[in-house]
C-alpha cells in the first residue's frame, strides 16, 4: 500500500499539489487524469521522491524509491549507449541480475543501436522494458502510451493488466481516455493540484462524457469550420 | 560561423555576469593564474608540457558534448560545424599553445594541436553512428559513453607509449597513461540526470564507492598496457611509474567526488581550481578528498535517502 497524507508542492508563489490524500492498494490501476498544468508528473515525481514535498508517503516497501518503477513521459536517454545497456544500467542499479534479454525484448527492440537513435515510440518502450525487468512492485506511468503504434498499445495494456493480476501497484496518467477505461480500477481526476474527485468504473463513461464537456464546450464550432 | 562565435562569446558573458563577476577582471584574473600555474608546472616537473597538453585536451572534448555539437551540425550542416569545432578548439588551447611555445615545447605544441585536429575530423564521422564495441558491457555507464567518444584520443594515448619506446623516451611514457587518467577524468565532467542518480538502491555512501570502484576497475584496464609494457621495458623505475599511477587514481577518485559534491550543478568553477591548484602538489588532494566526500554524501542524501 502506498499512502499520501496532505501532500502538497509549490515551486515559488505557486502552488503545483494542494493537500493530496490518496491511498493506493496492491492489485489495483489507478489512473490520474487532469489538463495539462493539472499537478500530474509533479504528484508522480513526489511519489517518486524526485522532488522534495510537505506532507507524508509512507508505503509497505521501505524506501519506495527501490521498489518503483518510474516511466517519465519524456525518458532521457545518453548518446553513445545501446538499448541493451541501457537495460543492464536499470538493473545494475538495482542489482537485479539480467538474464535472456532476447526472449525478454517484448516490443522487438533493436537493442544493439544507440537507444539515442530510437524513436520516441522505441524510446518509451525501452524506458518501460527495462522498469519491467527492474521487478519493482510499484509502477508510475506517466503518459505510457504517448507515441506508441497501436500493437504496442495493445501490449501494454496487457502488461498493466499482468502487473494488476500479479498485485502490483500501478498508477498511470494518459491523454487517451479509452486506455484508462481498459486498464484503471479508479482513476482521480487532478485540478488545479487538488485530486477534486474518485471514479470507479462504472461511473468512467460519465467523466469522459463531462470531461468532453467541459473541455471542448463550444469551441470546436466557435472555430466555424465550413 | 561569425554569429555562432558571436553568441557564444555572449554567453560568455552572460555566464560571468551571473555568477556575479565583473568579465574584465576575470579575464585578467584567469590569466594571471593560467600564467602562475603553467609556470610553477614549468618550474615543479619535467611533464609540464604533457600535463599542458592533457589539461587542453580534457577541456576541448569537454567543451564539446553532443547536445552541442548536434546543434551545430543541424545548425550549420556537417562542413561548418567542422570546421566551428577546430576553430573553437585551436582558440581553447591558444593560451596552452603559447605557453608551450615560450618555454620551448615546439614539439609538443605541434602534438597539441595536431591531437586537436584529429579529434575534430575524425571523430566527428567515426563516432557519429556506429556502435563501437567496448569492454565495459557489464557496468554501463561513464567508461562505456566515454570510451565511444573517445576512442580516437584513447588509441593515439596508446600510440604515445609506442612511440616512447621506440625514442626510449621514459617522460612520454608516464605522460602516455597520463593522459589516458585525464580521459577517464573527462568521463565524469558533465552531471548525469538526477534520474540516473535515483534509480540506484543504495544509500550515498555505498553509491559513491561502487562509483569509485567501478571507476578503480575500468581505468585499471585502460592504463594496464601502456603500464605492464613501461614495468617491462624500465623495470629499476617502476617506483616511479606506480607512483604516477597513484597519483592518477587520485586524481580520479577527487574529480569524482567532486562531480558529486556539485551534484545536480555542473563541477564547481571553484572545485576545478582547488584541484587544477593540486596538479604541482598532489599531497594537497589528501585534503580535498575528505571535503568533497562530505559534500558529496550531502548532496546525494535528497534523491538516495
């Protein structure tokens, strides 16, 4: 379990989280949706530990941070580094001894290129690969499916739905409703910093409905497109 | 190619504004200790020249990383951007050059600037994409990026101790696995992002050793050839060579710890001086080490609690 207590983040004047309180449970997706600017990465970079905060997280596996995986949305990659050691790296740090990478290279990576080359589809899937291969209990996923072609969409919503059966915490944020529909137990709904609202799913075509709303409104024929 | 020269010297100055420095002073003061360092190195030892070259070396390939030099290629396309890095080399190694010069290093000044040609053109297309097998498969990180980059000036190093044998030129030898420290040394001038930092499982206290260590290990395997062959080849001085290759390994270990006590920033201005102070009297670094340890192991406590 992974619990977070009034936790709350500004960068200067402005306030980024505001009094968070979520309580995240083993074999469950939850899923984080919100505008951009909402407080999303930061909430996950404080989870993380990447960024200092008020308030508490506590978690079952002491310290978190060697127990999660985190996917950023943009993973950094080094010139001059294959995809493979970019893998042994991740489990280096670790510890995590590597074995039959080949069988393990789910998204059909050319491993042996510089990863700097890849694309940002092959970048991510990289990056997620070797989270993967971490054996973390813990998952942040910051927009996975960003840049991804449509079977490796289907991949990783069968790699979510795998970690979620083997009692995993995952904790996901996307732009693409429908890949939280398949994947999410619950998903919060982040405004302004504060997490304003807790769906389950049989209330998820009710917020894609009322997001829509709100967020495309009359704008689209305000355009006046002929 | 003028504006790209000329934007940089803005950021030159910007820089020096913002780190609260009047420019002119500072370029008065830097010469001034450019020209007391060069010359009790000149004064102190024999491999003045050498540690010169090496120095100048270290901050060209330093002043050149790839965000940068990608930029200036898509910039400028591949002809310019060639020739803006010889060009921006030749300027950094000017005052080593003209140091050289006046105590009469004429060959010497003729390698520094031919080892800045080479590493200019060539590595400029043999590095670009292939992937150039390394022996430090099992640890990735700073030995294997650092090893693609530099594997040009790494060879030329090991041509060096062939050329001091075959001169019997016992100096060139010692300033061979030298230089083969200072590109070790290189490979930890710029900070990784703090998630490389992150991901690690242990306290800073255990990463910084295994950093040591791994550290320890690579550079051992670089600098084993051009070392056994100099213990072969003058075996009444191999006090001297392992006493050199102490000092190498400390100047690692140092440059090290003080990425780390810099940590997320680049290497302090500072720090580099205190340890660019060292290189007549390595002694002092058994001060320095304790203090970026420390400052090390504070500035990794946020992101390895």
């Amino acid at each position: 379990m992974i619990q977070l207590k009034n936790v709350s983040k500004s960068f200067g004047n402005q306030t980024v989280l505001q009094d968070v309180d979520m309580t995240l449970t083993e074999g469950k997706v939850i899923g984080i949706v919100g505008e951009n600017g909402a407080g999303k990465t930061t909430l996950f970079r404080c989870i993380a530990g990447l960024e200092s905060f008020d308030g508490t997280i506590t978690s079952d596996c002491t310290p978190l941070k060697n127990h999660l995986g985190f996917l950023m949305t943009d993973p950094f990659f080094f010139s001059k580094i294959t995809g493979e050691e970019y893998i042994r790296l991740l489990c280096n740090a670790r510890e995590i001894e590597l074995e039959e990478l080949d069988r393990k290279n789910v998204f059909d990576l050319p491993l042996k290129q510089y990863a700097s080359m890849y694309s940002t589809g092959m970048k991510k899937k990289l990056a997620l690969t070797a989270l993967l291969l971490q054996q973390n209990q813990y998952f942040i996923l910051d927009e996975p499916f960003n840049g991804l072609d449509i079977q490796s969409n289907m991949v990783l919503t069968e790699i979510i739905l795998q970690l979620k059966a083997l009692n995993k915490i995952v904790l996901v944020s996307s732009h693409i409703f429908s890949t939280l529909r398949d994947t999410c137990d619950e998903i919060y709904l982040l405004r302004s910093g504060e997490p304003i609202r807790k769906v389950l799913p049989q209330e998820f075509d009710r917020l894609e409905a009322e997001m829509k709303a709100t967020t495309i409104g009359s704008k689209i024929s305000d355009l006046g497109l002929r | 190619m003028k504006s790209y020269f000329s934007l940089q010297w803005v950021l030159l100055i910007r820089k020096l504004n913002d780190l609260g420095f009047n420019p002119l002073i500072s370029f008065v003061l830097a010469a001034a200790f450019f020209i007391g360092i060069s010359e009790l190195l000149f004064y102190k030892t024999l491999l003045a020249p050498f540690i010169l070259i090496g120095i100048a070396l270290i901050i060209s390939i330093q002043s050149n990383h790839q965000a940068k030099t990608e930029f200036v290629r898509i910039t400028f396309g591949d002809a310019t951007a060639k020739t803006i890095r010889l060009i921006e080399s030749l300027l950094i190694a000017l005052p080593f050059s003209i140091s050289l010069l006046i105590h009469g290093a004429f060959w010497q000044t003729a390698l520094l600037n031919f080892l800045l040609f080479v590493l200019t053109y060539f590595t400029f297309s043999f590095t670009k994409q292939s992937v150039i097998p390394t022996p430090f498969n099992k640890r990735p990180f700073e030995f294997t990026i650092g090893f693609r980059k530099t594997v040009l000036l790494l060879l030329a190093a090991y041509s060096l101790t062939i050329v001091a044998l075959l001169v019997n030129n016992f100096q060139l030898g010692i300033f061979s696995y030298l230089v083969l420290f200072m590109i070790c040394i290189s490979f930890y001038g710029q900070p990784e992002e703090p998630f490389f930092v992150w991901i690690h499982a242990k306290n800073p206290k255990e990463f910084l050793f295994e950093k040591l260590k791994i550290a320890t290990i690579y550079s051992s395997l670089l600098i084993s050839i051009p070392v056994l062959t100099l213990l072969v080849f003058y075996p009444f001085d191999a006090w001297i060579i392992l006493l050199f290759v102490l000092i190498g390994f400390v100047f690692l270990w140092t440059s090290i710890l003080a990425k780390y006590a810099s940590f997320p920033e680049e290497i302090n201005i500072t720090y580099s001086f205190l340890i660019i102070i060292c290189a007549p009297v390595p002694v002092l670094l058994l001060f320095l080490i304790p203090f970026f340890y420390k400052k090390a192991l504070h500035s990794l406590k946020e992101l390895l609690p």
